[in-house]
C-alpha cells in the first residue's frame, strides 16, 4: 500500500512494518514508494570482496525485516535488509552490512538506514577499476558500484563506504601496490559523489591462526591501517578474535555480526570527531607538498628545505629538510591560521629521521602584535622525530590568552645536523580523546569479581601482583663439597681457567655439588662455563678468594669460539668469531664468495668485540657437514685481518647446544628452545593456568616452556610500539599435566596471550641449582687512559676491554648469587637473561668499564621472571636497577644503588616490584650513561626499547635524583607507587608521557627544591583513571599535578598537601611510614600462614 510522503517519519516506518509483514513470513516487496525524506535516509555503500558480501550461515533471525533498515536490490529497488543482502554469489550469506545498519539506527532513531550492496567475492583492488571486469561475478566491480550508488543517492544521502577487501591482493606486487590501488580507489569513489569528506572505514584482513599472515599480507595490512591514519574522515577496524568458517578464509556468522557492530561504533565515532574538530568555521591547514610549498613559510638563509619525490610518502612528493650546519637550523612554517584562547589545536605530520639528530615539529601561538607567546608553564609544545622509518606524529596544544593566531613549524635545531622527511601535515583544531588507550584490566578492588589468581589484595586496600613465588624455590640449598680446595693449592697466582672449567664438569658428571676454591688470588685468562644443573663454585669469603678475569685478544688477531662442549654446532648452537675491540667497525664470516654474516659499527654497537653465527642459519646457508669459513674483520685506521676456521654443522639438535646472551667471566649457559613452536589454540588469559594447545606435541608433566605473544601489527596499534626489534609479551612456565589439548601450568598467568597475535609456546632445556658464592670477580683493565673523542655510534671512548660481564645466567632456573663481590667488569656486572625463580644475595658491585649505548653498565634481568634481589650494593652503574625485555614478576628490595638510575628499560615489563631501595644519583653522575631520573620507563616512541607493560610497582623506596623521581614515558597501566620518598633536583616529581593510564600514586614525600608547577605533569588526555592521594610535597609549588595544556581529567586529585622546603640545610623530609613496610614480607607470610592453616586442616580430617 502506497504511503504519502508528507506522512511523518514514524508513521512512515509503522507502515512500512506493516507493508514488510505477510503473515508467517516476510515478504521483499519493493518499499521504494514509502521513503523517508532525503535527509533522513542514510545511505552506506558496501563494497570490497567476500567478507563484505558476507559467507556467513544464514539463521532465522538474520530473514526478520527491520523497517528502518532497507537494501538496494540486484534490480536497483528498495527491499527490506535481510540477509544474504549480497548476490554476487550464490553463496552469499551473513556479512556485517545488516548488524552495523542496526547499530547505526539504534543511535540514530529518527533516520532510516540503505545498504548499497556492491562487493565481489574474489575481486583484487586491480579490479575496482572503471572499465575493470571480474570474470568470478561476471561483473564490473566499480562500474556498478558507483552506477547503484548514484541509483540510491536519487532518494536519499550518501553517508559513507564500508570497505573489506585485500585477500585477493595478499602476494607480490599486488601487495606492493596496493597502498597505491586503495588511495586512488576511495579518492574516485569521493569525487564520483562528490564528497571529499566522505566517511570511509577500512576493516582489517581475517586473522585465522589456521592462516597465518605472510609478508605480503602484513604489507596489505599496513596499506590499510596508513590509508586510515593518513585519510581524512577515515577508519581502521580490527578484525581482533573474530573466527573463521573451516574453510579458513571466511568470518563465521557470529564473528560477520561482531564486525559489523565494530564498523558502526567507528563510524560513530568518526563523525563525532568530525562534528567536534572539524565543524563549520574551524580553521584548519593540509599540505601532501603535491603542490610544491605553497602555502608554506620557508625562513632559512641559507637553503635546507626542498620538495623531493625521494621524500615521498604518499603521492608523488614530499619535504626533505637537510641541515648540514651547526650555527644554524631549518625553518618551514605552516601559513597561520585565526585562533582563540582555550582553542586546542593539533599539529599532525608523517616523518622520518634519515640521519643525525635534533629536528621536530612544533606548534606556536602568536598575539595581535604578532610576538610569539610562550607556553605558560614553559614548556615548548613539541613532538622530536626519532623514528628512522615512517611514523605519525602529533603535538597538542591550548591556545594561550591572548592568542589570535597559531602555526605549525618544522624546524631543525641550531646545534645539530640531520636529514629528514616529511609528508602529509595537518594543522586543526582538535578534539583529544579522553579515553584509556586500551580496555583496563589491572584497577581492581579486593573485592572486585574479576580477580584471579594472579591478584594479591594487600592490607592497604591496594591489588598487588603475587611475587610469593619470587626467588630460589624453597631457598637457597646446602649441596656436598665434591672438588674441594687441594685441587687448587699451589695455583695462586696462576691462570686456573682450565683447571676450574674441568672441575666444573667433573660435578656436573657426578650429578652436581660444590667446586671449593681456597683463599688467595687466582687468573682466569678465559671463561668459566658451567652448562649443567647441580654445579656450585664456592670461595672462601668474598674478601678472600679472588679471581681476576684477564682475557684478551692482541690486535689483529681473529679468534674463534664454539659455545658447545661438543664442538658440533646443532640448529641452536653458535659459532663466533672474536677480536679486540677498540676502534674495531667491521666484523664478517663467509664462505666462498657469499657472505654468511657480517657487522658494520652502527647505534647500538656498544664495544662490540664479536660476531656470532647461529646453527640454523649456517644450516640454511651452507648446510650441514663441515665447512671452511673466512673471518675477516676492519678497523677505523683502515686495517684488515682474516683468517679461516673449520666448523662442523648438523641438523640435528645437539646435546651441547646452548643459548648465549652475553659473554662473562663465569658464564652459566642453561641451554634454550628444544622443540618446534606451537601454536596456541586459544587466547590463554591473565589469571588462567591452562594452555590450549593441538594434541600431539607430546608434552609432559614437569616440561619447562616459553610462551611469547609477539609485537603483531595488530599490537603495535593498540600501544604505538614503534620499535623494531625485543621481546614483550612472554614467561616461561612449568607443565603440571596435559589432558588432550588442555596444558596445566604451575603458575597464573600475568597477561594475557591473544591467539590473534600468534602466541606461542616452545618447550626449553634450563640448567637448575647453579649458585655462584664467596668470592671476588675482578676484570683486568687494559686501557689505562680514556683518550677523546667519544665515538658517535658508541658513545664511549675506544678501549681494548672486551665487553664482557661479570657474571650472567642465560636459560637458569632456581640458580643464585650469594656474597659475591663484582669489580670493574666490561659490560654488565651481574645479569640474567632468559631465567626464572633466580636470586641475588649479599652482592656489590663496582664500575663498568664501557658506559656508552648498546645495553651496558647493568645490573639486573632480561626476558627473566620471578627473580629475587636483595642486599646488593652498586655504585659506578649506567642503569641499576634494569628490568627489559618483557621481564616480569621479579622484586628487587633492601638495597643501595649509587650513580645510576632504577629503569624499566625496554620492552613491556611487568607486575615487577621495586621495594625499600636506596637509589642515588648526582649531577655529576649524568656523563657516566644514566638518564638522571630516579625511576625511568620507556615508551611507545622509544624507537629502540618499546613501552612497558601493566602493574610495576615501586613501594617504600628512598630516591635522590638530579631530574625527576618517576619518569614514564608510556604504554603503562596500573602502576603502584606509593610509600616513596623522592628528593629530586628537577621541576617535577613525576612525569607521565602518553597511553599511561589508571595509576595509583599514594602517600609519598616529595622534597623539591627546583620544583615547578605542577609536581607531577601528565602529558597526554588519554592518560585516563590516574589517582594522586595523600601525598606530601616539599617546595615552591602551588600546583599538586596537571594535564599538560590543561587537556585531560584526574580520576581522584584528593588529600595532598604541600609544605615550604625549611631554609635549614640540615632538615631531612621525613620518609613515609607504611603501616606495611615490605608487601613482599607480608605476601610470603600470608602464604605461610594459609598453607599451614590448610596442612592443620589435613591433620585434622
């Protein structure tokens, strides 16, 4: 039955159910006489392949009409939406167009939604084409998709394109391209409609662990996941958990529903944004350079800034900034734009740093006599670029009072020289984003129904992480002397290298026990390398054995070192080839005239002295068998060296294959990966202790593994992970039992493991039970004198000290340090990598005699869990304490660090707890490579080290720092500080960067001398849920803690107070005194108690 049109919308739509509805079923009668008006019947195209069109199993509630909800039928008629709302294949099924058209009407009631189906099962983007024919559909993809969405434009309002293809692009040049095919393709679809702002959304490839992504298919991810960054009006929508039908290539029903309630809330949201940063009269600036620099301010005199395609990102040109000059910096300024006080504006521009150092974007406000005003807090509104390859930066800013005019600048710094790139800048006025970066999972209250097992209430109300199980399981054990202090009498004075490295494996044969060394002071001209569980070398004291590490190589000598007892390198073992480190830049093996492998002194470099060749990868270039290769090594001067060495390779695993990390003087080498990885089946949860794997790995109980979640795509979005390289995500773990595909493991995980990122688990070898005790390690030193310049990509001066540590333990498990003195070592005194369940005891430490970059001067653990360090002294560190690389669960307490800094360093650290430490620092520590705050995290934009992870805490401690107390530069959640005393020299208690969010920071002191307003400074608006309580400071300050701009919302900002800073040089700011002074103490003893409670209950039953 016909309805006017002059009928009003909701009587319109009760006619239209009533038109829709035939008895016991629904008829898809032509509706197109019953419309709403234009501008109440939005439009969506939805185009792209399969996905779109939708493969999904039709059920009885996707054929029930909603009379909001219509679709352009294949004879271009208006029908209700039911599904298969596509026809391009018989197949056609479930797809998202129906779900996200409901949720898009459940916000938007007084509108009608119309569907434009037009996508292609199998289409490549090639084919989106005008004229492009696709032969699957016997159709033309473009051709018809513009022709039934101009069809559709005759009665209503095009209000944006869903688009879900790439499948068929996933290989070769397709792939290349297609960043190319997807940009030119919307700009058609925009100027076909007229529209340059039109919304699209972009929805991201299936992620099927059956299907694993290749290359060519994280290449069409990120094509797609830029298009969105870089296109206006534009969105990415993630595919995260959503599953496949079993041909591994097709969304489920329930999963094509999900997606299309993801493309509703992004639209919505786009538009929100859109209509808050962008409405009528917002002023705004957008340069790609593809005209040249109109527009554009260039102030340099002498020319820096030209227009280049080589510094093309998008398009055919791009802004190249080359500043060779130390007395002058580059200039390129945005034209202004009309501002007003308490406008935000946000400067956004894609970049990257060639070379050298010291260039950045800014954002400047200037008043009606056109002076530049400064910021209000001093602070310049800023972004570096840091990254040597694209990334999108942003700087936010407030305007100031008296602001009438704001302007983007690029400029690169007088004092420093760089070459850099830019393309696709945007000037605006901005909307920020108060929303937590990511869903929060760590904020909990004792009695919160979503702890786990990973969850420890504390007495103080707070939700701690359990370190119950941190150290040595069941301490530290008393083994049988088997190779006493006889075998080494006499030999004072002598090089016992050999001598100790066969006692060593005279233990281990023998199924562990104690190597005793007498008093007295023995050399080690190389090594000592403990490979198996059981074995303990034990001085007389630690002021009375000692051993002097004096290994070294003479210049222009090329040494070789294979790390297997065997000396047949198996998949897992090394080869390695060795020479004096000062001024060395160039190291290589090859094997006839191919290169197997080879270093050139770069960043990073640190006082490299080797190069190491893994077995798989002399396996995949050579294979197996023995082979002759040729080392050849180069030094700054010119010199070159070779010489050649036999090595023997074999595919098959050997017994003496062991991980290696760093080179020590007493190296305990555990081991490492033993099998295959294995794919998990399943997400495995934070809290949970099962593993779902496929049956038929063959594990067992009391199997050691290593779970890894890997930095994805997908994961570097959601945290803004920039850097290349590291390990984030990951543990090792003990097997209790499997049942079919159900691993039980011993511990509650920490964090979650997505199977959308591929997580993963490897079974491992460690060596247990090794403890190193009573006794001095002292590393010769060679270079006398530090003679200038530092080198640049070193940071340090040349020395012929090899870069090694004191001690390190790689793939250990229940192993220790106790009463052990370390002095001078070449790289990091004390480290593990790769271990758990370790402790350090009663343990100082003295001086590093590299302090440049490349990982050096630590104290600490990599990639190792629910460790234990204790009394332990250092003084001379660069970064001491040092946590990175996904280390988690370790708790480091009651002791004294002198000159360095406390640091998460790289990598997603995690739930590890800093408690009653003393850290100090001076002015004058800054030149020995320590940043100079009293705690330090990276951050997402820490190129080189990452974010770090949920839930650190620090508890109880005693800082005095030059710079800050807490420095955090993102990607954190959940972090726990309080009981802290910080003394700090710089404006600011804490700084919190970026994506740093629901932190508790409580009942600390603050002495600042220097202090500025505020104390603590938040940098960013998605800094959300941060509570700031009860806390003490001592200063000229009147400000507790601010957003940076005044862009963002504390979730508690209560009960803190401030004191003027007493004249009198001799008062100290009393520490704070917890009711509890170690959580670490109180967590073990609760545990004690409610095993003992459960043994009396055994007993009594």
């Amino acid at each position: 039955m016909p309805i006017p049109k002059f009928l009003s919308l909701g009587a319109s739509l009760l006619c239209l159910a009533i038109s829709f509805s035939t008895g016991l079923g629904y008829a898809v009668a032509d509706v197109s006489e019953s419309l709403p008006s234009k501008d109440k019947f939005h439009l969506f195209l939805l185009a792209g392949q399969s996905n779109m069109a939708g493969r999904g199993k039709v059920a009885p509630e996707d054929k029930i009409p909603n009379p909001r909800i219509l679709m352009l039928s294949e004879n271009g008629e208006w029908v209700p939406a039911v599904d298969p709302i596509h026809f391009d294949k018989s197949i056609a099924g479930v797809g998202p167009g129906r779900s996200f058209a409901e949720a898009i009407a459940d916000e938007q009631e007084d509108v009608v939604i119309g569907l434009i189906p037009a996508a292609c099962g199998g289409s490549s983007i090639t084919k989106w084409v005008p004229g492009g024919y696709h032969e699957q559909t016997k159709s033309y993809p473009y051709d018809d998709a513009v022709s039934r969405t101009k069809r559709a434009m005759q009665d209503g309002t095009l209000k944006g394109i869903l688009w879900h293809q790439g499948e068929a692009d996933v290989s070769g040049k397709r792939a290349a391209n297609y960043e190319k095919n997807l940009n030119v393709l919307m700009n058609r679809f925009r100027t076909e409609f007229s529209d340059p702002n039109l919304p699209i959304l972009v929805g991201q490839l299936g992620q099927f662990p059956t299907r694993p992504w290749n290359a060519d298919t994280f290449q069409v991810d990120r094509a797609l996941r830029d298009f969105a960054m870089e296109t206006d009006y534009a969105g990415f929508v993630s595919s995260d958990g959503l599953t496949c039908k079993p041909d591994n290539t097709h969304f489920d029903a329930k999963s094509q529903r999900e997606f299309g309630r993801r493309l509703a809330e992004a639209y919505l949201k786009l538009i929100s944004e859109a209509h808050s940063s962008s409405g009528p009269g917002s002023p705004r600036f957008e340069s790609g350079f593809e005209e040249a620099l109109d527009g554009w301010v260039i102030d340099e005199s002498e020319p820096m800034s030209s227009i280049r395609s080589e510094a093309a990102h998008n398009g055919d040109w791009g802004l190249r900034v080359e500043d060779s000059s130390t007395e002058e910096g580059s200039s390129v300024a945005t034209p202004r734009l009309p501002a007003e006080p308490g406008q935000i504006f946000r400067f956004r521009f894609l970049a990257r740093r060639i070379d050298g150092k010291g260039v950045g974007g800014y954002l400047l406000f200037y008043d009606r006599e056109g002076h530049r005003i400064d910021s209000p807090d001093g602070r310049e509104n800023l972004v570096s670029v840091n990254s040597r390859t694209w990334r999108d930066y942003s700087v936010v800013a407030v305007a100031p009072d008296g602001a009438v005019e704001v302007e983007g600048w690029l400029h690169s710094y007088r004092r420093d020289t760089s070459t850099t790139d830019f393309d696709t800048l945007r000037l605006e006025v901005y909307s920020p984003d108060m929303t937590p970066p990511w869903t929060p999972s760590y904020k909990l209250d004792p009695n919160d129904t979503l702890l786990t097992d990973a969850d420890v209430p504390g007495p103080d109300g707070f939700v701690y992480p359990d370190w119950r199980m941190a150290g040595v399981s069941g301490g530290i054990p008393q083994l049988p002397i088997i190779v006493g202090v006889d075998r080494f009498e006499g030999h004072e004075g002598d090089d016992i290298a050999t001598l100790l490295n066969d006692a060593v494996a005279e233990v281990a044969d023998s199924g562990g026990g104690v190597v005793e060394l007498p008093p007295g002071e023995f050399l080690l001209n190389r090594p000592v390398v403990i490979y198996d569980s059981g074995v303990v070398i034990r001085g007389a004291g630690q002021e009375r054995t000692r051993l002097v590490f004096q290994d070294y190589i003479p210049y222009g000598e090329i040494r070789s070192r294979i790390w297997s007892p065997d000396k047949i390198i198996g998949p897992n073992g090394f080869f390695e080839i060795q020479a004096n480190p000062k001024n060395l830049v160039e190291l290589r093996v090859s094997h006839g005239s191919s290169i197997v492998d080879a270093r050139s002194r770069k960043d990073h470099w640190g006082n490299r002295f080797f190069l190491r060749c893994r077995g798989k990868d002399l396996l995949g270039k050579l294979g197996p068998g023995t082979h002759t290769l040729k080392a050849t090594i180069g030094y700054a001067n010119g010199d070159t060296f070779s010489d050649s060495f036999s090595v023997t390779v074999s595919e098959d695993p050997q017994p003496g294959d062991r991980w290696l990390d760093q080179h020590a003087a007493i190296m305990v080498l555990g081991g490492g990966p033993v099998s295959s990885v294995m794919p998990l089946l399943e997400t495995a949860e934070r809290g949970s202790r099962q593993l779902k794997l496929a049956s038929g790995y063959g594990l067992k109980s009391g199997d050691r593994l290593y779970i890894e979640a890997p930095a994805t795509p997908r994961w570097n979005e959601i945290t803004g992970n920039v850097s290349p390289w590291g390990t984030f995500r990951s543990n090792q773990l003990e097997v209790v039992s499997v049942d079919g595909d159900t691993v039980t493991v011993s511990q509650a995980l920490r964090i979650d493991f997505p199977v959308e990122d591929g997580s993963f688990v490897c079974r491992i070898r460690t060596a247990e039970g090794v403890g190193i005790e009573d006794l001095t390690i002292e590393q010769k030193v060679f270079t006398q004198e530090l003679v200038g310049p530092r080198i640049p990509e070193t940071l340090w001066y040349p020395i012929e000290d090899l870069w090694t540590d004191g001690v390190t333990f790689c793939y250990a498990w229940n192993s220790w340090v106790s009463s052990v003195k370390i002095v001078n070592a070449g790289r990091n005194p004390l480290y593990f990598t790769r271990s758990k369940f370790c402790e350090v005891q009663n343990v100082e430490v003295f001086d590093s005699l590299f302090k440049g970059g490349g990982g050096t001067g630590y104290v600490g653990f990599e990639r190792s869990y629910d460790c234990l360090m204790e009394d332990v002294f250092t003084r001379g560190m660069r970064h001491a304490p040092d946590l990175q690389w996904g280390s988690a669960g370790n708790v480091i307490r009651d002791s004294h660090f002198v000159g360095s800094d406390a640091q998460w360093h790289a990598g997603w650290t995690h739930e590890n707890l800093f408690e009653n430490n003393r850290i100090e620092q001076r002015e004058s520590d800054l030149g020995q490579g320590t940043y100079g705050h009293g705690f330090f995290a990276s951050g997402p934009s820490s190129t080189s080290h990452g974010p770090q992870g949920p839930r650190n805490v620090v508890y109880y401690n005693d800082v005095i720092a030059p710079k800050s107390g807490v420095t955090m530069l993102g990607g954190n959640e959940a972090w726990i500080i309080v009981y802290n005393r910080f003394v700090v020299g710089g404006k600011r208690g804490i700084y919190v960067k970026e994506k740093s969010f629901d932190h508790i920071i409580a009942d600390n002191v603050f002495a600042l001398p220097n202090g500025q307003n505020p104390a603590i400074l938040v940098g960013a608006a998605n800094c959300t849920g941060i509570e700031i309580l009860d806390n003490r400071f001592y200063g000229p300050i009147t400000e507790v803690a601010s957003f940076a701009q005044g862009i963002g919302e504390f979730l508690r900002l209560e009960n803190n107070r401030i004191f003027p800073l007493p004249s009198d040089r001799e008062f100290e700011v009393p520490r704070p005194e917890p009711r509890i002074r170690s959580i670490f103490e109180w967590q073990r003893q609760q545990a004690r108690m409610s095993a003992e409670n459960d043994a009396r209950k055994v007993s009594e039953e």
